[in-house]
C-alpha cells in the first residue's frame, strides 16, 4: 500500500460580515453624493436646451417681421377686436401665434399643409373644420417642449382655444376663457411649452386693462418699433406647463391653437392653472425678451412688476429685480 499525503488546503480570503456593511455603506454614501450632482449637470442642460428653444422661437419671430413688416399676430381670435365680453368664440380662425413662426423654425413642410385664412383682418372658419389642417396639427415639434417639464402628451385635455375679455368698457380686470378638447376627440394633437406674452389680458375694450396689453394679442399688428417700452425691457414669449400644480397633468396646449398666456394672475409657485407661465426648472421661468435674449423670471415674484415688464408700452419703469434673476 502507498500512503499518499495530502497538502493542507489554503484558506481562502473573504469579507466579514460588518467589512461588508462597511463597504455597502460607503458606497451608498458616495451614490448619495453623486446624485445631486448628476441631477444638477441635467438641469443645466435642460436648461440650457430650453433657453435655446425660447431664442430660436424669439428669433422666428424677428424673422417673420423681417419678411411681413409686422410681429405675427398673438391668435386669430373673434372679430371684431376689443369688444368687451366678446367670448362667443363664433368668427375668429383660432390659430395662434406658434403656427405662424413654423415656416422660421424649419417646419416649412408643416405649415404647407395648413389650410387657413391667415388675414389678420378678416374672420374665419375656426380651423379644425379642414381635414388636412387637423392632420398637420398632431405634428410634434421638438423645439416646442421643455425637456424639464412633465410630459404634456399625457394630459387627457388640451386647450383647444382661449380668449380674454372684461365685462364693460368701464371695467379695471378681466377673465379668460377657453374650450378644451377632450382625449376622445384630441389624442395626438402636437402640445408646446412655450406661449407669446399678451400682457396683462391682451385686448378687451377696457381701457384700464388694455394699456397692459403685450406684445401678442387678439389679431394684434405689434412691430418692434412700437415696443416704446423697449424690446429689452418687454416679454415676448414665455414658458409654460400648460396645467396646474398637480398631478396627474389635467390639461395642456396644443401649439396650433392655444399658444399664448397672460399676466393678470402672476406666476404663483406652484402654478394654479393652464394659463399661468410655469415651469419645473427650480425657482425659475424662462422669457425671451422683445429683443430675442432670454431671461430668468423669480417663481412666485411680484405681480405688479411682472405685468409691467410685460406690457409694451405703459410707460412704467419697474423695479426688475423683484422679478428678474438675471
């Protein structure tokens, strides 16, 4: 018989249990850390996209006054123009400004297929009654979203069409109205993030609000040169989430036909409603300015100085800084 010996097995190394816990530990620690900071280099550049998205659309619309020596108009709205409590939505195209910037945005294609009357001067069909328009209308447009907001194509409304009026000749406020199109009837329709400035409530036939009126209104003929407050100093476009402060997204525009907003109601934190500019970039709004520069506007900040920058020519010189954080 051969005895053979045997080698003693070598022990192989290991984690404890608390070593373990130790690195298990840390490395949360370090995950903890590193998130805030991935989160803040990703809204730097959503930011940053955003702020480009709000230049181009500004720029589209210094292009279009090149080509027709007027600013598009804010919406085709019911004629005629500026009569109080004029809410019968009967008369006017409702296509908004947005529809008119696509041939300055690289959407020629898109806008051929609009079949519209787009005179400022005349009423017309509202334009959902041509097939072909509707069709073009679902097209979604990249430059036309926010990447840091919510998705607006989850909402199961989109505003359909809006207006503001006042109630008398007499009047010192206002109200705005719309229509919505429900999910049966919209799906698809194309959404935007971004809407013209009409001021405090665009135009109603109150003198007392109308002097607020913005650079967007109701079949408005603004060129730059009427900007007498000046195009630096007065809000052309403006962000918007186009719902609420809450969730899930009850409504949202579409950029065919409801793509302006007001000032009446400030920008509370968090917004209270669809007409309210808004966004999700923390503590602030984006406004390209009447001469194509964008700025930061403080959610939440002063009414009076917010409806002021946004009035073309009022003839105030308002304290921005209790508005603007850059």
């Amino acid at each position: 018989m051969v005895l053979r010996s045997r080698r003693p097995r070598a022990t192989r190394p290991a984690f404890t249990l608390i070593e373990l816990l130790v690195v298990i530990a840390i490395i949360a620690i370090l995950i903890g850390l590193l998130l805030p900071a991935v989160q803040k280099v990703r809204e730097a550049a959503s930011r940053a996209k955003c702020t480009n998205n709000l230049k181009q659309i500004a720029l589209a619309a210094h292009n279009y006054e090149s080509a027709n020596n007027v600013l598009p108009p804010g919406y085709l709205g019911d004629l005629p123009r500026g009569v109080p409590n004029g809410t019968a939505f009967t008369n006017g195209q409702w296509v908004c400004v947005m529809a008119y910037l696509l041939p300055y945005l690289e959407q020629e294609n898109v806008y051929r297929q609009l079949n519209v009357n787009w005179d400022i001067n005349q009423a017309g069909s509202i334009w959902v009654n041509d097939a072909n328009t509707w069709t073009a209308a679902h097209t979604r447009i990249p430059g036309f979203i926010c990447p840091s907001s919510d998705d607006p194509y989850t909402s199961v409304n989109v505003v359909s069409r809006s207006s503001t009026y006042a109630a008398s000749a007499a009047a010192t406020s206002g109200t705005v109205t719309w229509r919505t199109y429900s999910a049966a009837v919209e799906q698809g329709l194309g959404r935007t993030n971004y809407a013209g400035v009409i001021g405090r409530l665009g135009i109603t036939g109150a003198p007392a609000v109308d002097i607020q009126e913005g650079i967007f209104s109701n079949r408005s003929k603004t060129t730059v040169n009427t900007i007498l407050d000046g195009a630096s100093n007065t809000f052309m476009f403006g962000e918007t989430l186009g719902r609420s402060g809450t969730l899930p997204r009850n409504l949202a525009l579409c950029w065919m036909s409801s793509g302006i907003s007001p000032t009446t109601f400030g920008i509370p934190n968090p917004p209270t409603d669809w007409y309210n500019f808004s966004s999700l970039h923390p503590g602030v709004i984006l406004f390209a300015m009447g001469d194509g520069s964008v700025r930061g506007v403080r959610a939440g900040g002063d009414t009076t100085v917010f409806r002021q920058i946004a009035a073309k020519q009022d003839g105030t010189v308002p304290n921005t800084s209790a508005v603007l954080l850059n």
